[in-house]
C-alpha cells in the first residue's frame, strides 16, 4: 500500500517535472520567434521623439498611431492589401489543386518516363531562381508560343504587369517552390493507404471520382498545408512580385520600396534636413505585412485541426 | 478466350498509366512550354557573352568556358563564399530536421494553449521568404550611412541571439564532459545560432506536424497494451511513419538555403546582374547548381535506404 502510493507520487512529480519542461521550452523558443516582433510593435507606438531618446527602449512616452497611419497612406497599405489577397488566393488555390493532382500522378500511378518527370522535379527544386531569372523575366517580356502569336497577333506580347506570368506559371507546376510542393504531395500519397482506393475500384468508382470523392476529402490536412504555404509565400514574395508586377501594388513590393524622405521633422531636433529615420515605419508596415496572414493562420489552423479529428484518418 | 482475357488485362493497366500521364500533364505542358526554354537560354548566357539592346532583346556572342574560368579564378569572392555556403548549407542539414521533429512532437502532444503556440510557430514560416529581414537590413544600410545614433533600436535578430550565454556552457561541456572539437563546433554554432535555427525550422515543423497528425492513435495504443514503452514507441512507430517526411525536410532544407536573405553566393550572383554581365551571373549560378545536385544526390542515395513507405510493395 504504502510502496503503491509512493510509486504514484513519483508518477506524478515526473509528470508535472515533464510537464513543466515542455513549456519552458516552447515559452523560450515563443520568446526568440516574438522579440523582434515586440521590438516593432513597441516601436510601431512611437513618436520621433521617443525613437531619438535613448532612455526610451520598449515603452513609448506617449503612444501615437502616426506611424500606422502615415505608413498605411504613404505606401497605399489598402490598395496593396487587397491586390496582395486576391493574388495570393488565387495562386494558393490553384497552386493546391495542381500540385495534389501532379503528386498523386506521380505517387500511384505506373508509367513510362515517370521516373524522368521526377527527376525534372527535383531540379526545379534544387535550381536556384537566380539561374532561370533573366531569361524568365525575357520570356514573358516577349510571350510566345512556338512562334504561334507573333503570326496571329503580328508581334510578341507584353505579359510583365499583368496576371499572366503567375497563373501560367502555376497552372503549370512551375510557381515559387512548386516543386517543393509537388514533391510534399507525393511522398503523402505514397504513405497514404491504397485500401480505400482500391476499395473504391472495386465499387466501380472511376479514376477521377476516386480522385476527388476519396482521396481529396481525407487529405484535407495536407491540402490545407499546402495552401498555406502556397498563399503566404506569394504574400511575402519579393523575388516573383518584383519581376512580374512593378506597377501592380502588392505588399512585399511595397514594403521593399521603404520609406526614405519621411520623418523629415528631426530637423527640430538638430537632425539635417531629409535625413532617414525610417526603422519604426518599415517596421510598423512589416507588421502590417505580416498581421493578415497570421490571423488566416490562426483561423485554418482550427480548421486543419478539427478536419483531422472528425475524419479519423489515418492508418 | 484466355487471348481476350489476356488482351483486356493490358488495356486496364495502359488505362492507368495513361490516368497517370493525365494527372501529370500540366507539368509536362508546362516544362515543354518554357521551362526547357529557360534552362536552355540559362545554360546557353553561360557559355556566351551577353549584352542587352536599346530597342529590347538581346544580342550574344560565344566565348565559351571563359565565365566559368572568370567566375572561379578571377572573381574575388565567389569561390570562398560558395564554399561557405556549401558548409553551412550541411550543418543546417544536421540541425535542422533534428531540431524541428523534436519541436513538432512538442507542439503535437495535448498541452493547454497549443493552437497558440503553434500559431506563434507559423510565424517563421511567413518570414521565410525573408522579406521583413530584407527590409530591416535595407533599414541598417541606410541607417550607417546616416550615421545615427539611435540607441537601442537598431538591435538586430544577431544581436538578439546573443543574448544566449553560450560561452561557459561551451567551457563546461569542453572541460568537463571532453566531448571532441568537431561536434562541439557543430553544437556550438547551433546554439549561437539558434535564432537562424528557428527561423530555417518553420516550414519544416509545419511538415513533420503534419506527419505526426497522420498517424492513427490506435497504433500507439496497440503498442502500449503490448507493454511498449514511450521510448520504444517513439523510434518503433514515431520515426518509420515520418521518415517519409523526414526526407522532404532534407530536401526543402536544402532548396531553401538558396532563398535565404543573406546567401551569399545569390548575393554576388544578383549583383552581376545587376551589373548586366548576364554570362558571369548563369556561370556563377550553374556552378553553384552543380555543387548542390551533387549533395541532394549523395543525401538522397543515403536518406532513401532508411524511409519507410506503407505500401511498398
């Protein structure tokens, strides 16, 4: 009795110690992720006073919301916001789609020269961007199909500034870390067990419908993944956005264009005329930047979530 | 009667592997339509002498290996810093996947306030495209040439992770424990890193959470009535069912080294550009291509030995 009550005791003390350290971990690795992110909200309160005074570090004298609203005007923060969303849902969208269904081509079907497009995978992954830029870059400066438009049209197309590049671009598997994706989606399906499947083939069920009444429903968490990441890069994405839109506004764009000139005020305060303090508006609209994605996060995360645990899967 | 049976037996599985063509056709649409064309151009600026027009397009003249030559020999940096890349390149490999299973088997255990932090989590994987980092560094160029005082505001992510003491943990464990040098510069880096180590893991947590949230309960729970415990539970059923994964993550550690704000090599790569020497930029770029298929190709061939897949046939 009394060896069964100590035994409990030691259980439990190992718990709460287990317990204990798991968070200290987590609220430690949190604290690393958060500080430069506190950093900026607290700078983003701040005056020009208070960022000139040394003996105001985190908490501002007299809170103002200048930064936001001059941040937000100057660099048109709405107009790039709503730009941002609509390319990065479409994209994510249609980046998910293609992508799953190139990943399970690729995951359970047997063909010729299948090992051959994965092996083109791969280099798209492994390719550094900066090899295919330039010649990107002239290809859709001067679209052309085989020669096809030139003879309809008279001359090659002009598709820098449109939409074009990027649905084209992801319609074909070939987006911003497409292959990344394409590659995430197979190894998936190849873990994923091929009894429903066949189950389904034995039910009569075709290919497609198989496809999308089986397979899509129960790999709802990786679809989601996938989307997730899809849609946030093409929000932060400086590399593509700079290339392809330079006079469609979208955040990064506008974010990397800073705010050089402004808070030209610090001559008061013995500065010369013109010179930059600009770190707490590029850090005031960095955060605008990046508060829209983490509350979609926050949002799809419960989904994703809750997905996994009505559905059961899987084993 | 058997020939016909024989005949319709071919024809389902040409069926399949015509399904298959069509689910990957976007891609070979796609890799018909330019991106052979772009590879090919790329290679082709390499070995050519590029200048740009007024009117548009573009004029090439042959110079054959001589950007190579250039980029290797001539080039002041492009060599050392390729190598550093490179080197960092496999220590992240080390650390990272490592680093980023053990946080996602945390994030993944029933714990109150779990979708917060994992939403805390998600935060690197926003910023790995690296854009605010870019703007901040923008910020500091500008500042230095100002040459403001401003305090303490212009502390940086480098500066944060400082803030860890690691050099008389590093004494003791060198004195006391005597582990060897080699792994100690690994952990050393690691732990003086460990701001870049969590920003580099974000994707990959993602992706390991993701794997760990596929495996069904009933297998842990089959293995602890069969009197497993947690430890054999973890490398029997945790490590198989993720080692699909656990190759991903290799991979996509090492495509992103290649994005990452502050490689170098992409650096010097951007800036020929810039400076509209076109060949320097594809040699320089398609050296440093070919050290890095070499490294995916030795970690697959070594990685793939130890994944487990639930339907190998």
């Amino acid at each position: 009795m009394n060896i069964l009550k100590k035994l409990r005791l030691f259980k439990n003390t190992r718990k709460v110690v287990l317990t204990a350290f798991q968070y200290i971990i987590l609220i430690g690795l949190c604290y690393y992720i958060l500080s430069p992110i506190f950093l900026k909200i607290s700078m983003s309160f701040m005056s020009e006073n208070d960022l000139l005074d040394k003996l105001v570090v985190y908490i501002p004298r007299k809170i103002t919301f200048w930064n936001y609203k001059t941040a937000a005007s100057y660099r048109s923060y709405w107009q790039g916001l709503f730009n941002t969303f609509t390319i990065s849902t479409c994209a994510g969208v249609i980046q998910m789609m293609v992508c799953t269904f190139i990943g399970y081509g690729l995951a359970r079907f047997e063909f010729k020269g299948k090992s051959l497009i994965m092996l083109v995978v791969f280099l798209t992954i492994i390719t550094p961007p900066m090899t295919y830029q330039t010649p990107m870059y002239l290809f859709f400066r001067y679209f052309d199909v085989f020669g096809l438009i030139k003879l309809i049209h008279g001359s090659a197309i002009n598709l820098i500034d449109s939409f074009w590049p990027l649905f084209i671009l992801s319609i074909t598997g070939f987006g911003f870390k497409n292959g990344v994706y394409i590659y995430m989606m197979r190894q998936y399906f190849r873990g994923f067990p091929a009894e429903l499947e066949e189950a389904a083939y034995v039910d009569g069920s075709g290919v497609f419908r198989t496809f999308f009444v089986v397979i899509l429903p129960n790999a709802k968490a990786m679809l989601v993944t996938i989307f997730m990441f899809a849609f946030a890069w093409q929000w932060t994405d400086t590399l593509y956005s700079t290339m392809f839109f330079s006079k469609i506004k979208t955040l990064s764009n506008l974010l990397s264009m800073g705010f050089e000139g402004m808070m030209v005020a610090g001559r008061e305060l013995g500065l010369k005329g013109g010179q930059p303090l600009t770190i707490a508006l590029t850090g005031t609209y960095s955060l605008m930047v990046i508060i829209p994605l983490i509350l979609i996060y926050i949002v799809v995360q419960r989904q994703v979530t809750e997905g996994i645990e009505r559905s059961g899967i899987v084993g | 009667m058997s020939k016909a049976k024989k005949k319709k037996g071919v024809s389902l599985a040409a069926k399949k592997a015509r399904m298959g063509w069509v689910f990957v056709s976007p891609f070979v649409v796609g890799f018909f339509l330019f991106f052979i064309i772009l590879i090919g151009r790329s290679v082709g600026f390499s070995f050519m002498d590029v200048t740009m027009d007024q009117g548009g397009g573009y004029s090439t003249k042959w110079v054959g290996t001589s950007n190579f030559y250039y980029m290797l020999r001539v080039h002041q940096y492009y060599t050392e810093q390729m190598l550093w890349s490179v080197r960092d390149m496999l220590l992240n490999l080390a650390v990272v996947p490592l680093f980023s299973l053990f946080v996602a088997m945390l994030l993944n255990r029933k714990i109150k306030g779990r979708g917060l932090f994992r939403a805390i989590f998600f935060i690197p994987v926003i910023l790995a495209t690296g854009i605010i980092a870019k703007a901040d560094a923008l910020n500091n160029i500008r500042g230095a040439f100002s040459n403001l005082d401003m305090g303490e505001i212009t502390t940086t992510a480098e500066e944060m992770s400082s803030a860890f003491n690691s050099e008389s943990l590093m004494f003791y464990l060198k004195n006391v424990f005597r582990f060897s040098p080699k792994i100690m510069e690994i952990v050393e880096n690691a732990i003086s890193n460990i701001y870049g180590v969590i920003n580099d893991s974000g994707v990959q947590i993602l992706i390991f959470l993701s794997g760990l949230q596929s495996i069904s309960p009933s297998l842990y729970e089959a293995a602890a009535i069969e009197g497993c415990s947690k430890w054999e539970s973890f490398w029997k059923i945790t490590v198989p069912m993720v080692s699909p994964m656990i190759l991903v993550n290799f991979v996509y550690t090492i495509a992103d080294s290649f994005t990452k704000y502050n490689n170098n090599v992409m650096k010097i790569i951007q800036e020929e550009i810039l400076a509209n020497s076109y060949g320097y930029a594809s040699a320089g770029a398609w050296i440093y291509f070919g050290i890095i298929a070499a490294v995916v190709i030795v970690v697959m061939l070594i990685a793939s030995k130890f994944v487990f897949y639930q339907n190998r046939e």
